[in-house]
C-alpha cells in the first residue's frame, strides 16, 4: 500500500514539472541601465518597474511579483528578479535629473534597457 501511494506522488511531482518549465519561459530577468547624457552611471537612482498588461503568471499556486522598487548600484544598474512578460512600466527618479517613465514590451528571457536622464529644464518667469 505505501509502494504504491509513494508511487502515485512521483507520478504526480513528474507531471507536474513541464507545467513549471513553461512558466518560467514566460518570465523575463530585467535589468535597468541608468546613465545621465554624459553615458556616466547614475548611482541610488530609484527604480520602479511595473508589470501593466500581458498574460498573468501563477507559479506553484502563487501569483508572480509584478511591481519592484529598487535603486541603482555604483554603475547605475537595478536588476530586477523574473517579471512577467508584456507590458511593463519603468519610471526612473534622481535627485538633480529630469524623472523619467516609458512603457516596453518584453519579451525575452533576458533584457537590459537603457535609460539616460536629462539635467533638469531651467525655470523661467514671466514676472520681471
């Protein structure tokens, strides 16, 4: 009797392993490049990347982390851990820099994306 249910389990785990691997397949490692016009790393810059549309991911009976808030390393990198892929909204803020926010799609298993912020816009007053 135990033979067997020991039996069925490892049937059970074995079949349930091509559904894991295909889940991870619809995961992307993201990683965030921040450099200011000058192609200099931009370091503790915050970095939030969001997951907008695309096919909703369950692994193992859990849903997937779909949003992140990080900051960027010495050379200006946030790695972001597996991400759904689709949609995604990365919004960039560093202090003395011009904030900056584009939707990708992502596809791939891997992806960096580059950003480069711009030096803040000079104020100007119509008062004299």
């Amino acid at each position: 009797m135990r033979r067997s249910i020991l039996m069925v389990l490892c049937l059970l785990a074995i079949g349930a392993l091509p559904v894991a691997a295909d889940e991870d397949e619809d995961l992307t490692r993201l990683t965030i490049e921040v450099r200011n016009i000058y192609d200099k790393p931009i370091e503790r810059a915050s970095v939030i990347v969001r997951f907008v549309e695309g096919r909703s991911i369950r692994k193992f009976g859990k849903k997937v982390r779909t949003e992140w808030q990080l900051r960027t390393n010495q050379e200006g990198i946030a790695k972001i851990p597996p991400i759904p892929q689709g949609d995604v909204l990365v919004q960039v803020i560093a202090k003395g820099y011009q904030t900056f926010g584009q939707k990708f799609r992502v596809e791939e298993d891997e992806r960096t994306i580059v950003v480069k912020l711009n030096p803040p816009q000079p104020q100007f007053s119509s008062h004299q």
